[in-house]
C-alpha cells in the first residue's frame, strides 16, 4: 500500500531547539537556519521549532513594542530566502512567532515550506497563572476575525483550522504549548479530521517532576488520537530571570515515545509511520467518536523529502512482544504471569473443579503452563499436589526432556504419573494398517492424539481440568495437531508468543533460586515436538529446522496482527531488524509464516478458551475473525 506517493509509508520527524536571543530575532533566525541545516542533512520532512523561538518566549514587555513585531518579519524573510535552496526543497519548517493580525497580536505557529509561508495557526489558550502572564501580550485564536492575513506580500491562510497536507501522507495540525494541557486539545479535533502528525511549538519552564508529567502527556495524546506527536520546547538562552528552560524534545507515535532529549541543545529525529497509523485508524474507529467534528481548511504542500526516496528506519526493533527495559521486562513478566494466574484461578472457581491435570514434557511450553498451574493453586490456597502431571513418553522422547519434566514436577511439589504412550500406538498403527516406521503426519499426530486422550480421559477420573500448553506462536502457525494438543479445557498460553514465553521461564527462574537450574535446562534445550525419532547422526527433530526462527515468526505475527502491513513491508522490516540473518532464510520463513497463517485458520476456528495477555490475540471470539477455509494467502 502506498501513502499518497510514499512508497514506503515513512516519513521523518525531526524537532530542534536551537539557542534563543530573546528581543533579537536576526539572531534567532541565524540560530534556526543551523537547525535548518542539520535536518536537510538529514532529509527530515518536517521541523518543528519551539514557542516564539523567532522573538525569544521571554521577551516579556518587548512584544509590546514595534521594533521587536517589525524585526520578527524581517527575520522571517530570511529563513524565507534560507529554504528557497535545493537542498532545502520539500522540508516543512514550523517555527513560533510573534504575528499581528486583526489588530492584535496572537502567539502563532508558522509554517513555511519552499521559501513560502503555508499558513500560519494561533494559540488557542493562554495561560495567564502562577508564573505565566501570556494574556498581558497576546490575544487567544478565538478573537481572530480573519481567515487569512498578509504577510511578506502574501496572503496566507490564518485560523486553528488548517492541516497542512503533502503527497507524502503528511497531514499536519498544529498547536501551542498549554493548548496540549487543557481538557480538549484543539489537536483532538484534527486528529478526528485526518490529521496524522500534531506538532506543538511549547516554551515549557522546567521545575521539579514537571518533564515525566510532560512526557506522558505527549505520550497519551499521540495514543488517544492514535497520530505521532511531535514537540519542540525552549531551551538555551531564554531568560532566567524566574525560570529555567530545559530544551525538551520529544516525538511519540501511538503511545509510545520514539525519540527524546532533554538539557541539550539541538534536534531530534524520527521515523513515523503514517501506513500503522492510518491502518490503526481504521481497525479502532472509535478513536474520534464523540469529538466535535469541526471543518478544516486543508492546505496544500509540496512533496517532502520521503517522497522522493525510499525511507525506512535505521533500526527496527527485532522483539516487539518483549519490552527493551530491564526493568520493564521483569515488571511486564510479573504482570503476565498474574494475568495467565487470574485467568486459570477464576476458571477453577467458577467450574468448581479441584483438580489440574497437565501433560509436561520438559519443554518450554508445558514448563511455563506448569509454572502457572502451581501458582494458582498457591493462590487459591490449595495443595500443589492437587495438580497431576503426567510425562508421556514416545518415539522421539529424549532423555534429557524427561528427565527435566521429571525434575521441575518434584521440585514443585506436585504429583505426577509416567504413561509411555509407545505400546498404545503401536496398537493404533495395527489397527489402521500404518507401518511404524513410516515416519509420516499420520505416525506424528497419533502420538498427539493419544497423548490428549490420556489427559482427557485421566481428567475425567480424576475430576479435572486439562490444561493447555500451546503457545501463540504456535496457534499462528497451526504448528498443532487438530484435535491433539490443539485441543484442552483451558488454555493459559494462547496469548504468549514463543519469543516471550521464553522470557517468562527465564524470568520464573530468576524468582524462585530453587528451579533456577532446570529452567535453564529446559531454556537451552532445542525446541522440538519430539514426535519423531533421532535420525542417522544422532540429531533430534527440530521445530525451527522446519518452521524457521520463532523470532521471525513472531517478528511477522506482531506486524500483521498490529500494524497490517502487506508482506513486501514486514520482510523488508524484518531485514532491517534481523541485519545476521541470512536473506534467503528470512524470505523462506516469511512465506512460510503467510502460508501456514492463513491457511491454518480452521484451527483456530475451534480453539479453547484463554486469556488475552498483550494487544496481539488470536481468539475467533475476540482479536480475529476469518473464515475457517481461507487458502493459503501469502501477501
């Protein structure tokens, strides 16, 4: 899919804060043209600059005074002249400005673009408490009169109503400092009207706690009115006669914070995908309901930079389901496995059943299942011995798998049983006329069969739950047997991807010193269905041998379930994220990913029941709805 003529959807944000001279605006304009320069160098489709970075926000009692408002114009027309060279062409620079209209003086933003003003958008409010006294000098947008104004031998479109838009897909609103720190941004209304970036121009003075406030706020609105949200603040050179000012720059796209700086002098940059966001758009529509819809005045800029060139991201992050803070991660894992625990506990109450029966067969799926089983069991108060695992043996069982199901059920404290499930297939293969040693699906899925109708049926003795092991990463693959172990009573890790289960059992080990080193061992350990025997040289059945990396799966899953790029993105994506992995194995796994994905759907189609854990789900109850015999689609 193309945005506009952006072919790949990208487009780069870039925020400075340049050194202010507050009553010199030919100073400033020198100031801002520096800026101006380094993001041409780094071909960024927009600028934005702080709050009357071209007079200085605290000019105070200045801006009453015509040689400041007469040298703001004179300094614009140099920046003016600035972006009319080639190197210059398509940047939108948005910069803040003292600007007279209607016989009155607003706070503005000003937008310029090819050495021509686009438009220019007042401040809607102004704070005038504590140590803000805004109202002394400007008037609010709402005692505008005109829709547009001269300026420099123009006439430039003038209101808080304009989005600007390119043939990039940038469609830009503006607004000023405290009109982010109300109750209704005006930017939430442009949002619900097409926006897709909002930029805010702030002269933010710094005090204790006042930056994380900040930041959350830029971080929420761009995820309430699912847009990026770039913000440019004061910094260097403002007075200090009352106030510090820090130079905060942030971009956020959907919630999350993409790039930042604080007590620096300089730019930051972004890449923003205006393709997620539009897609997100689309999938959670109710993002602009019950905002005032209001008409905009659409403006019409020149083609940016991304629209003549094929941007993409620097780094994308090769782990999506796994939060990169450390300490995140270990909150995130307590979080999860409290949810997987709250799921299973409310289950056992309301079912009024006493018992967990669980097959564990030492890998990593089954080990996180149990590990959430016995916690539920401490929660509710109950013995863990009122969990029954039972190891089932088969034909590619290997010694060191049992031997760690074995060990992580005596070191929790449950029972458990051995069942070889061998003879009893044997008998199965005799009945259909199978040969054992044709080691086709059939000899594969009836060891899984057999192994569900063992829990089934012990459950049933034994008055108990089966507990599902399989993964989501699993479920998107269809890497289960119909029937087999695709099926249970409930379900505790339908919503955790292979990537992050491994992360959880690293991080239960890390909790509880005492299971620390089976855990290893079974985190070390190849992931395997072990339906098969070792072959000629001794090597056991390798599920990323057939499949390809679980990284990469979960790489494609994330980006198809949250972002709903065309596959031609994800892989080129996934080669930015994986640089080490070899391009004809990525492109192998990705069309295996999009076969196995959409074909495999009917499988899904009847799924047990399980909780949802992150914002990507698989249930045909909640997060995906397909038909059950969709071919096998593989863009």
């Amino acid at each position: 899919m193309k945005i506009g003529e952006n072919a790949t959807g990208f487009i780069k944000a870039a925020a400075g804060s340049p050194r202010v001279h507050p009553g010199e605006p030919m100073k400033n304009a020198a100031e801002i043209c520096s800026v101006i320069d380094q993001a041409e160098a780094l071909k960024a489709d927009v600028l934005v600059l702080p709050e009357l970075v071209l007079s200085g926000y605290t000019a105070a009692d200045l801006f009453l005074r015509a040689p400041l408002l007469e040298g703001v114009l004179t300094a614009l027309e140099c920046i003016k002249d600035h972006l009319k060279r080639p190197e210059s062409e398509g940047l939108i620079v948005v910069l803040g400005a003292p600007i007279r209209a209607d016989g009155r003086l607003f706070n503005c933003a000003v937008f310029l673009q090819n050495g021509r003003v686009l438009g220019i958008v007042p401040k809607s409010h102004l704070p005038n408490y504590q140590e803000f006294y805004e109202a002394r000098w400007f008037s609010p947008a709402s005692e505008a009169v005109s829709s547009t104004l001269e300026l420099l031998g123009d006439t430039v479109p003038f209101g808080t109503d304009l989005i600007f838009e390119s043939a990039s897909g940038l469609a830009i609103a503006a607004e000023i400092c405290e009109d982010l720190w109300v109750a209704q941004p005006p930017a939430t209304a442009a949002a619900a009207a097409g926006a897709n970036v909002i930029v805010n121009l702030s002269a933010s003075n710094e005090t204790a706690g006042k930056a994380k406030f900040r930041r959350e706020l830029v971080r929420l609105q761009s995820a309430r009115s699912m847009c990026a949200y770039v913000y440019a603040s004061s910094g260097e050179g403002e007075s200090t006669t009352d106030l510090v000012f820090s130079g905060h720059l942030l971009a956020a796209a959907g919630g999350r914070i993409a790039a930042e700086s604080i007590w620096q002098t300089g730019m930051i940059s972004a890449n923003i995908d205006l393709e997620r966001i539009e897609l997100e758009r689309i999938r959670f529509r109710s993002f602009a309901q019950g905002v005032e819809a209001k008409p905009c005045r659409r403006i019409h800029a020149a083609p940016t930079p991304s629209a003549r060139s094929a941007l993409w991201p620097a780094k994308v992050d090769p782990a999506p389901f796994i939060p990169k803070n450390a300490e995140r991660r270990r909150e995130r894992a307590r979080e999860i496995l409290r949810m997987q625990c709250a799921g299973l506990t409310e289950r056992l109450r309301k079912t009024g059943i006493a018992r967990v029966v669980i097959g564990v067969s030492g890998g990593l799926d089954s080990t996180l299942a149990l590990l959430v089983a016995a916690a539920a069991m401490d929660e509710l108060g109950r013995p863990r011995s009122d969990i029954l695992g039972i190891s089932m043996p088969g034909f590619g069982t290997s010694s060191g798998t049992r031997a760690s199901a074995e060990a992580l059920m005596r070191g929790l404290g449950i029972e458990f049983r051995t069942i070889d499930i061998r003879p009893a297939c044997r008998q199965h293969f005799a009945d259909i006329g199978h040969p054992e040693d044709r080691y086709d699906v059939v000899f594969e899925n009836a060891q899984a069969r057999e192994r569900t109708q063992i829990l089934m049926d012990v459950a049933n003795a034994v008055g108990g739950l089966v507990l599902g092991t399989s993964d989501m990463s699993e479920l998107a693959l269809g890497w289960a047997t119909f029937n087999g172990d695709h099926m249970s009573m409930y379900a505790v890790n339908a919503g955790v991807p292979k990537t992050l289960v491994q992360y959880l059992v690293r991080v239960f080990g890390e909790m509880h010193p005492e299971l620390e080193e089976v855990l290893a061992g079974v985190l070390a350990t190849e992931i395997s269905p072990e339906l098969l025997p070792p072959d000629a040289a001794g090597r056991i059945q390798s599920t990323e041998a057939a499949l390809g990396p679980y990284a990469l799966h979960d790489f494609f899953l994330y980006h198809v379930m949250k972002s709903g790029f065309a596959r031609a993105k994800i892989e080129t994506l996934a080669a930015i994220a994986f640089p080490e992995v070899d391009k004809a194995l990525l492109s192998k796994t990705a069309a295996t990913f999009f076969r196995r994905f959409y074909a495999q759907q009917f499988k899904r189609s009847s799924m047990p029941d399980g909780p949802k854990i992150g914002s990507v789900a698989l249930s045909p109850r909640g997060d995906l709805r397909l038909p059950s015999d969709l071919g096998p689609i593989e863009s």
